[in-house]
C-alpha cells in the first residue's frame, strides 16, 4: 500500500462517520427553498445597515483581539472534536497557529454581532444560521493553500492530487449538481450488495410493493410486522450490509417481516394526497393478514412513513382493527416541536406556503434538491469534508452504505407533500377532526394500541423531545427509547454494536425532562428489548410458512423488487 492510500483510508472513514451521523432521511415536513436561506441573508445585512455602532463595536473587539494572536498572547483554540484542525501543523506551526486563531476571532466576532443586535428572536434565528454557514465556508482548511493536509499531499504526490482533485470536481459539476460527492457510488449495487435479504413481492398497486421476507426460523409468531418507510428515501435503510440489517435481525427472532417499498412518483402523479397512501396501506396490510392468517398485524413507521401509518392507523377507529401493536421511530406527529432542529426558524407560515405552491407547480418534489438545501444545515460534516476530501486532497469520495442510501431519495408527489405541510396548521393528531381522509376524522382518542416509540438523542431532523411528544400522544401505553444516536443511527443500532446505549421507560405525562430523570439506563442495543417487547405481543409460535405468498397474492418478483430501482 502506498503513501497516498495509507492517508486516504482513515480520513474517508472520519468523513464517513461524521457525515452518517447527520444522514438526511429526510423529513418531507421542512418545505426550506434557496429562497429562504437569501431572506435570512437579508436579516443579517439589514442589521449590518441599520445598527451600525454594533457592527463597529465588534469589529473593534476583533481588532483588539487580533493584536492578541500577533503578538503570541491569545489563548483561542477550536472546540474540542472538531476535525478539521486535528492536523498537528495547528498547533506546530506558528503561521497556521495564527491563522486559525484569527479565524476563530472573526468567527466569535461575527455570531457576537447577532447576539447583540435588537432583532427578533426568531430575525436572530436567521441570522445565526447564515453566518454559521458563513463563518464554516471561510475556514482556513477549505483552501488550497492555507491546509497543510493539501499543501503536504500536493508535495507528497508530485502534484498528482490536484490533477485528482479537478477531475472529481469536473465529475461532480457534471453529474452531482456541483455539489462533492459523499460517496463512490460504483461500490454498491442494490440487490447485489444492499439490500440482500431473501424474500419476495407478494403484493404491488400503483403506489407501493409489500416486500414478504423468507423466515429464517423454524418457528415464528403469527402476528406479522409491516414496515412503512418514509416515501422521501428508500426502504431498504433498514435491510442495508448484513451485519447492521434490521430485517435479518427479526427474522433471526422469528418475527414474519414484511415491508412496504413505495413507488418513486413523477409529476404526472402530483394528485397523489395522503388519502391515496392510506389506502394502498391498507390493502398491503390486507395482503400480509390474508397470507399468515393473523386477524391483525404489529406496523412500524419510520420518520415521515410513521405519519402515513399513525394517520392511517386512525382512519381505522375504535379498539384495535387490523393493527394490533404500534411501532414509531424518529417521527413528529406534532409538527410544532419540530421548531428546535436546525431549520426550526425557516418553518413560518411564509415559506411553508411558498414551498406548498412551489411543488404544486413542479407537480413533484425532487428528494435530491432537498438533499442540497439539506446539507447547509450541517455544511461542515455534508458539504466540506468532501470538498477537502474529494478536491484538495485528491481522494475518491468514500464507498459507505449508508451514505449510498443516503444519496438514493426519490421525489414526493405535490399533493402529499402539500397534506404534509398542512399538517403544521392543523396538528391533526393534537386537534381531533382537523382533518379527515377517505371520510373518517382523525381523532387519536378513539385508537388504541400498544406503542413502542424511538427517538435519537442527537437527532437533528425529529428532534427527540418531540418525539416524545409522540409517545405522549399515542397513549399510556407506550414504551419510550432514547437512543444515544442520531436520527439513522438510532435505527441502525444491532447488538454488536459496542458503542450503543439506550434510556427506556414508561412515556412522561410530565414532559421529556421528566422522562430522563426516571428513565432506566441501559448499555447495549434498543434492539434486544425491542424485540422482547414484540415477542410478547406477536402472538403464538407456529411453523414458518414453507413458501412466500399465497393463492391470492402469489409471488410477483424476487426482493428487491422492481419500485426501488425507478
């Protein structure tokens, strides 16, 4: 192995892991446009003009401050973790030392402006968020010749990792929009690498394929699962490489597994409203109670997939008809708290109806452009470490599944995405009968079910105390798991994993406060206790059926299937 790989590897694996940490799964929720992060500059430079003894105050204090780092007394320093100066030559080398220092004072300089100008709390919201993205884009180590990683590679290779650098560049203008590519897509295919579990499609309609997976136990609980991912990405985030499949894992418990792969719309499906998911559900749910002879089934829903189930599970009203067991993970069912993640102060009446006539206009929304504005609100760990990676550096952007799965969204039809940010309006699942599909009122009160909900502590996109208002309002009897993760990551959390964590309890009528004071902690992966919880409510053990499908839902096509590669 020469020079170059041996720098390569560890650095595509930082990359890797921080950017997982933030992956996407996106939340069709957010409706946020290039538009509004321009209005948001717009605040910032309208402080600037119209309290100018602020700006001047500041810029005196960075002034006093530079002298400081001139003459060596400045004791500034990056906050700890941050990889970005973890290359020795900002602490060795007096220059870069002073660089960086002066960097870190403009940036304090800059956010301290904000803080005191007389803007709004939600006007200074704004403002932080551009000068966030700002302060990240001017950093020392985004340029050629101010990181010592790029100018010691540029030496180390004779000049060979520029000559990379452009040619990756060039790539992504072409083929990714202009933005670095987070991951060498040429290093996985689905079926072949991703998403290998055995099974078959027993059932499709215009909307979506049920995916019936081969047991891998003699003996399975009668009451199946059915998974309902979100529409916005993929399914098989939870069937990704072996080791971290969460298919495989209740297969190996013997649970029956079944899981709903969603079509990828285009513009000529814009009519497609909440009321139509709720109905293909339905008939998938149909199709996995007619093929195990289960009256009922346990659902779980994922993020914007546990809205489709938890609105579609209301439809159904009354005690327990056809969902037995309710299962919600990363998921706002009150769009409300969703104002403490990173665009919180973006969701305004303003840009949700903006966004709301955008994609009606576009008759779609295309999950790659969300995947763009997305990856602003975490530009150091989305946007460049790949710059510094794929172009000063030279290297090929890393093979990740997740970051595969990642890049792999599909597009939301106008009208769904329209119901979804109606939701902000009506609260549906707080306000009983603000909202009705296919004639039923939405009323949580009059549903119940056992409910297992998930949320992630470092979650960005379903910030996990909104989670529990999840659990609060699914009932009082929910289980409430707070994983030590972020949003996947909270997800793909299998038993080997060394680093996973968890708090679990009873949900807090008191609030998520309340909940982390009682909660019991426990070391180890939610999974073990999640499927515990299943066991004891998926019915009796009976023989694992011999063959998939039935007489009336035979098989259709091996799994994969064929929506996911639309």
């Amino acid at each position: 192995m020469n020079a170059e790989n041996r720098q390569q590897i560890p650095l595509n694996e930082g990359i890797s892991e921080d950017a997982s940490r933030n992956t996407l799964a996106l939340n069709p929720l957010v409706g946020i446009r290039g538009q509004d992060l321009v209005d948001s500059a717009g605040v910032l430079f309208k402080a600037v003009f119209n309290e100018p003894k602020v700006a001047a105050d500041q810029w005196t204090s960075f002034l006093g401050e530079f002298g400081s780092i001139l003459i060596g007394k400045s004791e500034r320093a990056p906050q700890a973790g941050d990889r970005r100066f973890s290359d020795a030559a900002w602490k060795e080398s007096a220059l870069h030392s002073g660089m960086l220092k002066a960097y870190l004072a403009w940036g304090d300089a800059v956010s301290s402006f904000v803080d005191k100008t007389s803007l709004s709390d939600i006007d200074k919201a704004r403002a932080h968020l551009v000068t966030e993205i700002l302060i990240d884009a001017v950093a020392p180590t985004n340029g050629m010749l101010t990181n010592p990683a790029a100018v010691r590679r540029f030496v180390d290779t004779g000049g060979r990792s520029v000559w990379h650098g452009l040619k990756n560049y060039i790539d992504d203008l072409a083929r990714n929009g202009g933005m670095p590519s987070m991951v060498d897509q040429s290093a996985f295919k689905v079926g072949e690498n991703l998403a290998t579990t055995e099974g078959s499609v027993i059932f499709r309609n215009e909307f979506l394929e049920l995916i019936q997976y081969t047991p891998t136990a003699p003996k399975v609980r009668k009451r199946p699962l059915v998974i309902t991912p979100p529409q916005i990405n993929k399914y098989y985030a939870l069937d990704l490489s072996p080791d971290k499949s969460m298919v495989r894992f209740l297969l190996e418990s013997g649970i029956q597994v079944f899981c709903v792969s969603w079509r990828n719309p285009t513009a000529a499906n814009r009519e497609w409203g909440l009321d139509s998911y709720v109905v293909a559900l339905d008939q998938a749910v149909d199709a996995a109670r007619e093929i195990t002879g289960s009256n009922d089934i346990s659902m779980m829903g994922s993020c914007s997939g546990g809205i489709t189930s938890t609105a579609y599970f209301a439809t159904l009203g009354g005690p327990a008809e056809k969902i037995r067991n309710m299962v919600l993970a990363v998921c706002l069912l009150d769009p409300n708290t969703a104002d403490e993640s990173a665009f919180g102060c973006l969701m305004t009446p303003e840009t949700m109806h903006a966004a709301k006539e955008a994609s009606r206009l576009r008759g779609m929304v295309d999950g790659h452009e969300l995947a763009r504005m997305f990856a602003w609100m975490r530009p150091n760990d989305l946007i460049w470490n790949y710059w510094v990676n794929n172009y000063l550096l030279g290297n090929r952007p890393p093979a990740f599944d997740i970051l595969y799965w990642n890049a792999d969204t599909t597009r939301l039809p106008a009208r769904l995405h329209g119901d979804y940010l109606d939701l902000y309006f009506t609260n549906p699942f707080v306000n009983a009968g603000k909202l009705a599909l296919n004639d039923a009122a939405i009323d949580m009160s009059k549903v119940k079910a056992d409910c297992y909900v998930v949320a992630g502590v470092t979650d960005h996109i379903t910030p996990w105390k909104g989670v529990h208002k999840t659990a609060q309002i699914m009932g009082a009897a929910t289980t409430f798991v707070l994983s030590n993760s972020g949003h996947l990551q909270s997800l793909l959390n299998p038993p080997a994993n060394p680093k996973a964590s968890f708090m679990i309890g009873p949900v807090s009528p008191a609030g998520p406060d309340a909940f982390l004071v009682a909660s019991e902690k426990r070391k180890g992966s939610w999974w073990l206790d999640w499927r515990d919880w299943l066991h004891a409510r998926s019915g009796e053990e009976v023989d694992a059926p011999a063959s998939l499908g039935s007489q009336r839902h035979a098989v259709l096509a091996p799994a994969p299937g064929t929506y996911v590669f639309e």
